[in-house]
C-alpha cells in the first residue's frame, strides 16, 4: 500500500474524498472500501482507488480503510477517522488544555504543596478543511488547532517575579509538518565493526550511503505507515540487513542501533554432486536442519546447469542465541489473505551466497530441499503450520515459499528423526525463514518517564520500546528456551502498546523481554528485588503475580538495570483485576492506546543526574509540535535544533549544582529578558581528588524566530554554593574580548558572557551541536562535554579536559547564606 487515507473533519452536509493505491505484480485494480469494518457497496458509491461521500451525515463519521486485490493476494490500507461536525460546532476549542511545567525549586509551593503551573496547551487535532481542495490526494498539509494567542504572567519566586508565557487562546491555522527522521548507526553483530559507506535503500530506491562510523540519517517520505530500509555492505562481509524501523510520526529524529550478521565463510561444493549443509550448528548444539542440494542444482542466470567447484556461504540466524535478536531481518510479519498485516513466529533465518569457484559469478539453483528437525519444535501444534518464507526486501514483508511437510527417514548413521521437509528454488539473493504464522496476540502497554516520580506530566515521546517475545524452557520460566519475534514501537503522549505473543492457559507460555532507549541512551526499568513494590512498576496485585515480573538484576546485582521480563499472560475477561492492563487482547489496541495514565502499565525512566530545565516559552522537546513562534522561545527554529553547553570545573569537597540565566542580551525586542534557566549538577572525577565537572546548556546566540536579527544571550554562570571564581579559559576570554560587547564579571562567584555566535569547540570550553532532534542534539553536546572533545564521546566525567571557567568551592561556615541565595532573596543588593 503506497497510498494510504488520511483523517478528515468535516461539517454535516459537507463532501469528503478518500484515497488509497497499491502497487504490485501484477498492478492491482481492484479496491474495496469498508466503513467500521463493513464493506461499502459499490454499486451505490461507484468507488475504485478513490471514495467521495456528499452530503455528509452524523452516522457516516468513523473509520475507513480500503483494500486492494489481485490474483497475487491482497492488502489493506491502515484506517483513517473521518469527524462529522453538527452545523456550527467548532473542532478547535478556543480554550486550551491543562498542561503543566515544573517551576524551579526557590518558587513556592501552591496550597496542595505543587511547584507546577498550568501554562495550557492546544490539541493538535486536525480542523474541519473546505471540501472543495482540489489537492484530496495529495500531501496537503491541511488545517489544525493551534495557539492564537499567549499571554505573560509573573509568579512571585524569592523575591523576584518568574515570567512565564501561557496559552490564552486555540484557534485552526495551518498544521505543523515537522521532518521526521531515522538516525543511527550500523554495524556488525559480531565485533561492533562499523558498516562504512554501505549502501542505504528505500523500496528499490537508494537514498544515501553509511558514514565512515557507520551512521545514517533518513528522511521518512510523507504518508509512510513501515518504513522499510535495506542496509547492504558492498563488500559483500556481511548479509544485507532489512529492518522495519520505528520513527515518531509527531517529528524529529528516532535514533536505532542497527546490527548486521556476518557471512559465514564459504566452503567449496562440488556442483556435480549431492550436497547437505547443516543449518545452525554453531556453538554445539543440534542443527535445526539442513539444505539438501542435490547433483545439478547450481545454475547460471542463464539457466546452464554449473558443475563446477562452488563457493558456498550459508549463513543461519539462530534464535536459540538470545544475542541474535538484534541482527534478525524485518519484524517477522506477512500479509495474510484478507490483506492483514499478521506476526510469524520464527524457527530461524538463513541467508545463502553460491559463486563460481574461479570467477565469483552468483549462481541461482533449480529446487533444492530444506529439511527441519521436528525435535527442535518444542510446541506440537507449530509441527502442522511450517512454512518456508522468503523475505521481500523492498516490502519488508515476508512471502510463502511453500510448506514444510513431515517426511520421516534415517539419514545414515545418526539416529531415527522426524524431519519436516519443503522445496524451493534460489533464484535471487534473499534471506529464508522457517516459520509459523501464531495468532495467540495481545498487546502490551509501556510508558516511559522522565524521572523516577512517574508524573503524569513527565512522560517521554519518542522512545523506542522493543519486546522480544521468548519461548522458555519447561519447567524454567526465567530460562528462555528461544527468541520467536521482535517488535518496536516509538512512544506518543499516552505510551506504546507493544504486540505480544500471549496464552490464557499458561500464563508463562510466552515471555517477552522489554527495553527502552531514547537517542541511543538505554532507560532503566522499575526495580525487583529485594521488594516488589506494585506502585512503582505500575501494576496492581495479584495481576502483577501472574505476570511474573523481573528486571534483569534480580538474581544477580551486576547485571544492567535496563531490561525486564515479564510473562505475557492473557488478560480473563472474567477476572475484574485483569481488565485495566497491562496486557490487552488482540481486538482491544484501541482500548490499549488510548488507556489513562492511571490504568495498569509498565514503566522505564530515565536516570538524570540532578538536572532541571525552565523555559519562559513552554516547548515539549517529545513533541515538535508544541512550538510555538515567540521572541523569548528557547529554540528559534522547530526545522533545526543547536545546543550549547559550556563546561566548569569545581574544585570542592562534594558535588554543586551549577546554574545558567538566559536572559536577551543584545536584540531590542529581547534585550534584559529571561529566556530560561537550566539547573545541573556538577559529577566527580574519579581520577582528580575534591574535583567535580558540570556540562551546563545555555542559550545559542543566533537568529530569533523571525530570522531578521541576531542575538547575543547574555549568559551567568553561577555555582548553587560558596565558590569563587579562579580561572577562565585563555582562549574564551581573548574571543570575547575580541568580539565586543563584553559582559561585565564584576563578581567573583559567576561567570558572565555574551554567548559567541560562533560554535567554538572543547579548546574554548563550549560544545555546539545542530540536529533536527532537541533531544539528541543535547546527548551529543554532553557526550562530548564530558570527554572534553570536539568529537569524542564520554559518560565519564573528565573535568580538566576542554573546559571554560573553574571555581573553587568550600564549605559555607554555619549561619552564612551563599551568593546564590543572596542571589534569589535580595537580587538588587546582590
């Protein structure tokens, strides 16, 4: 489906058009439109790729979806939500929603002892659109609620006011159309080796090639539901690696770490003879099965049997290796006779690569058998569904080769076995997959949070959750016998529901392993042991019994906090405790999605290092499409995204928060107005003794949102204690002064400057990175912050490498208060 419907309001009376196309061998024709699920009849709405309804009543509002056939198969489009309006009912409420942010510490408290505000927000649900819009079809970027109007407030906050901009007003206006992007990085299963230069394609169409460190960045095309990517080495080292990747439909940047499998070395064949080659035999264990290539098998693209010496590479996935998940191709799924999407469970993979022993020509071959030890089937009723499946890389989709039938037999000396056998002929380089369709699917809901609070309002977007779904070994539950599929999903403003395999009768048939990671940052999940608090996982006993659920240190401390498992027991619909979550049916992803943040789920956060952040301008950084146009908004432009972050030195017996006030330093419209602040504590060095560093952000210099004028933020830097100011990088100081106006440093316990425009780098102490993700652009800028480098990495805190100022700080003798206080209690006198 190339082409799918997309959501439309509209008033009573009004006309709406639909549109879908599919591509396909041969091309399809014929389509189908279904209103909740009921087909429409043709004959009344003479439909084919494209379905127009006039005069618009209440009851035709709901889903519509269509579907397309041919000999080949069939496939259906993903549903779009059409909203009939009454006459003068308004889509967009002029007011807006409750939306609150987190006031800095010094402000205080309301009477429910709650430091946060409600500055309002506005849905951005789509408006009612003129019917008459010539451009149904196309990539129309449509109307929108939206914020028509703020307004600034002033909150009281030890002795100063806090300016603060709310929503006043909501009203439609053009609709937001963030990039949404896919970056990462690619490299082997094996040794980490990076994929340098690989080519990257979208279909059949190549977009770009891997860096020299084997990153990538794609733009996700406009109206895409899977975005399919095909990573191939053109050295041939590895196997071409085809993934379904996740990406926020919301905008901004989804970051993936992408493995690729190794080719196994080739062995030489004699294409004159009858040859086996086992299939996943590493590591001793039992093969799975085998490739039968009888005499004559090899031919050239011609089709001229080869009967030469043969360089044969068969490479087997083997998901009895838990380690193996991350390098499967595709998301294990087929397109089923009514058109669905529907999981496979696999059995394992096999890539094949046959050469010329002299030439290196690829061979294709005419049938050859693929056998399957039924012993390795630990599920009786999968014996009856084997299939052979070959994968599509432009669709991501897998396709039936055929079915694997038992066939008994001995196979020379080895002992009585049952094999399940199939044929198919290899007539281009594809990966194949023993599998079994499964229809035992529930869906899992995951939130993932900010903080180890679990406000409500602190939920993070853009998350990537993956589950893989494990088959344990009888009798040990925590012992996973096998990895069957993997899925992820990014996470929205309500979480993610992950499909699941799942079984009503054992609830530890089927096991899934959760994680999470945000721009490549792996968030940590709830804790087990020693005590199993139902609060803080999110679910209510005795259903969190039932799943069983273990983070991935509960046995053994030095493992990673950042996974947990659970068993995917199905929910008993007569089971009052078992109807609210975490674990939803199939048929329920409607009630999962849209589930409130009180109902069972289950939880990461992320781990910050005390850290807080203050935006005069409210932005969600998850949601690209909270910005708003405004002088004092912290990042002038929602296409692109420059962090700053300007390194300090603290020498002193602990650790110190260190505070930035951004305040407009040399635009008219700006100038001695607060744009923010941003909290950090400082982190030790375990190198340097009484030393801690603290990477602070600040504002960028640059362009205001109306891009006519630069400006100069006027930056302080102030340590949260008793310090003084001992030293500035030589060479900050001498650009500053080079680059007038210069900020005055008149007291000891600060530090302020005129942000450079320019992005200086770790010799200066200031690290600037662009991206078009707020997220990542800041991961980035830290990660090189704490290595002092201007393109390293660190998680380490390296505090004399790269940095900007240095204070000293001791102690406060008992009664005095510090600058800092002083600072917030008498601004003026300070």
């Amino acid at each position: 489906m190339v082409l799918h419907p997309k959501t439309k309001v509209r008033v009573a009376g009004q006309e709406v058009t639909f549109c879908c196309k599919a591509s396909g061998t041969p091309v399809p024709k014929k389509y189908y439109w279904y209103h909740n699920g009921t087909l429409l009849e043709r004959k009344v709405h003479r439909y084919g790729s494209r379905l127009v309804l006039r005069g618009l009543a209440p009851e035709q509002a709901g889903t519509y979806h269509c579907k397309a056939s041919t000999e080949a198969g069939a496939v259906k489009s993903a549903p779009a939500q059409l909203t009939v309006l009454a006459q003068g009912q308004q889509s967009c409420k002029p007011e807006p929603e409750p939306s609150f942010v987190e006031l800095p510490s010094e402000c205080p408290q309301d009477a429910a002892g709650s430091r946060y505000y409600n500055v309002g927000r506005c849905p951005p649900a789509p408006c009612a659109d003129s019917p008459a819009d010539p451009s149904e079809c196309g990539a129309d970027a449509g109307r929108c609620c939206g914020v028509r109007r703020m307004e600034m407030r002033e909150i009281p906050c030890a002795g100063s006011l806090l300016p603060v901009k709310v929503v006043a007003e909501c009203g439609c206006g053009p609709c937001a159309q963030p990039r949404v992007l896919v970056q990462g990085r690619v490299t082997a299963a094996d040794t980490g080796e990076p994929l340098r230069f690989g080519q990257i394609f979208l279909g059949g169409r190549k977009v770009g090639f891997t860096g020299y460190k084997g990153s990538f960045t794609i733009e996700v095309p406009p109206d895409t539901r899977r975005l399919v990517a095909r990573f191939v080495d053109r050295q041939q080292r590895f196997v071409d690696a085809v993934k379904v990747l996740p990406f926020n439909r919301r905008g901004g940047a989804v970051y993936q770490e992408v493995k690729m499998l190794r080719k196994k070395e080739p062995v030489d064949l004699d294409g004159s003879r009858s040859n086996a080659i086992p299939l996943g035999e590493a590591g001793g264990r039992e093969p799975v099965g085998e490739l039968v290539l009888p005499a004559g098998a090899f031919l050239r693209p011609s089709g001229e049997v080869f009967r030469g010496i043969v360089k044969a590479s068969v490479t087997f996935l083997d998901p009895r290796d838990m380690a193996t998940a991350s390098a499967a191709s595709s998301d294990l799924s087929f397109t089923d006779a009514e058109g669905e999407i529907v999981p496979l469970r696999t059995y394992g993979m096999f890539a094949v690569d046959f050469r010329e022993g002299e030439t290196g020509a690829a061979l294709q071959t005419g049938p050859v058998e693929v056998r399957m030890d039924a012993g390795q089937v630990q599920m009786p009723e999968h014996l009856q569904k084997m299939k052979l499946w070959s994968l599509n890389p432009e669709t991501g989709l897998w396709e039936e080769e055929g079915v694997l039938r038992p066939a008994g037999g001995n196979r020379g000396k080895r002992e009585e076995r049952t094999f399940l056998v199939g044929n198919l002929e290899i007539r281009e380089r594809r990966l194949f997959n023993l599998d079994v369709p499964e229809d035992r699917r529930c869906f899992v809901k995951v939130r993932a949070y900010s903080n180890e609070k679990f406000n409500p309002y602190e939920q993070l977007e853009g998350v990537v959750i993956s589950l893989i779904n494990l088959e344990p070994q009888p009798g040990y539950p925590a012992n996973p016998r096998a990895w069957g599929r993997f899925d992820s999903v990014v996470t929205g403003p309500n979480g993610a529901c992950l499909p699941a395999f799942c079984d009503g009768q054992r609830p530890d048939a089927y096991s899934a392993y959760v994680t999470a990671t945000l721009g490549g940052e792996e968030l940590e999940a709830v804790a087990s042991s020693p005590k199993l608090n139902p609060n803080a996982v999110g679910v209510s006993q005795p259903y969190l019994g039932k799943l069983g659920y273990r983070r991935l240190d509960h046995d053994d401390p030095n493992l990673k906090k950042t996974a947990f498992q659970i068993n995917v027991a199905k929910p008993d619909p007569n089971n009052v405790d078992e109807t609210n979550g975490p674990i939803y049916p199939y048929r329920s992803l409607e009630e999962c999605e849209e589930a409130p943040v009180s109902a069972n789920h289950l939880r990461f956060y992320r781990v910050e290092v005390d850290k807080y952040e203050y935006n005069v301008v409210p932005f969600k950084e998850s949601d690209l499409t909270s910005w708003t146009g405004d002088y004092l908004s912290w990042w002038p432009n929602p296409q692109e995204f420059r962090a700053c972050f300007i390194k300090v030195q603290i020498e002193g017996p602990q650790e110190y928060m260190v505070r930035s006030r951004n305040v407009g330093g040399s635009h008219p419209r700006t100038r001695g107005q607060l744009y923010g602040l941003r909290d950090t504590r400082s982190v030790r060095d375990t190198l340097l003794e009484n030393t801690s560093g603290a990477c602070v952000e600040f504002k960028c210099s640059g362009m205001l949102f109306d891009q006519s004028l630069v400006d100069r933020t006027l930056v302080s830097i102030v340590p949260q204690g008793s310090c003084h100011r001992t030293a500035i990088n030589s060479l900050l100081r001498e650009y500053l002064s080079r680059h007038p106006p210069v900020a005055e440093n008149n007291h000891t316990a600060a530090f302020t400057m005129l942000a450079p425009v320019d992005p200086l780098g770790h010799n200066y102490g200031i690290y600037t990175v662009t991206d078009q993700n707020p997220r990542l652009a800041k991961e980035i800028a830290i990660g090189r912050c704490f290595d002092g480098t201007s393109d390293g990495f660190s998680r380490e805190m390296k505090a004399d490498a790269g940095t900007a100022v240095t204070f000293t700080c001791r102690e406060r003798p008992a009664g005095r208060e510090s600058f800092f206080q002083r600072l917030l209690t008498a601004p003026a006198e300070a």
